[in-house]
C-alpha cells in the first residue's frame, strides 16, 4: 500500500482517536446507541491507522536491511581492492 507522504494512516489514527474520545460526550448529550456507534467506528478507524502503520514499518525495515547488505557488499568490495592493490605495489616494490 502506497500512501500520498503517509497522511492517511496518520488522519485515519487522529480521527479514529477523536472519535473515541468524544464518543462518551455524544452517548451522554444525545442517544446512547449513537455514542456506541461513533466509538465502533472511531475504534475501527484507529485499528486501521495502528495496521497501516504496522505495514508501513515492515516495509521500511525490509528496506533498510537491503540497503544494510548493499552497504556491507561495497564495504567487503573496496577492502579486497585495496588488499589486492597493497599485494600489487608489494610485488612490484621487489
């Protein structure tokens, strides 16, 4: 899932918060069965915003140990180069 600069998870998590939060009020002020239903829906908004974020992390550490492993094959790469230019100039110097 690819999201415009990771703002959906993120409204999906504060709206789905808010609406926890003020679910009590509602069910207080107005019909109990409404405060129920915006708290349903603000649970479920969160646990999206908590699953895309959950996503979101996975794929960032499979990323991040690709990149790990490309950073150690050019590390392993320019330390044989310089192995092998050492051996060179020694033979060389003889």
């Amino acid at each position: 899932m690819e999201f415009l600069l990771g703002i959906e998870p993120i409204f999906a998590l504060g709206v789905g918060l808010a609406a926890l939060a003020i679910a009590p009020a509602i069910g207080a002020l107005s019909n109990p069965e409404t405060g129920e239903k915006v708290a349903e829906t603000g649970r479920d908004m969160t646990k999206q915003g908590i699953k895309w974020g959950a996503e979101a992390a996975d794929t960032v550490q499979t990323y991040l140990a690709e990149a790990n492993e490309s950073w150690n094959d050019l590390v392993a790469e320019a330390q044989a180069e310089i192995r092998t230019a050492k051996k060179a100039k020694a033979t060389s110097e003889k």
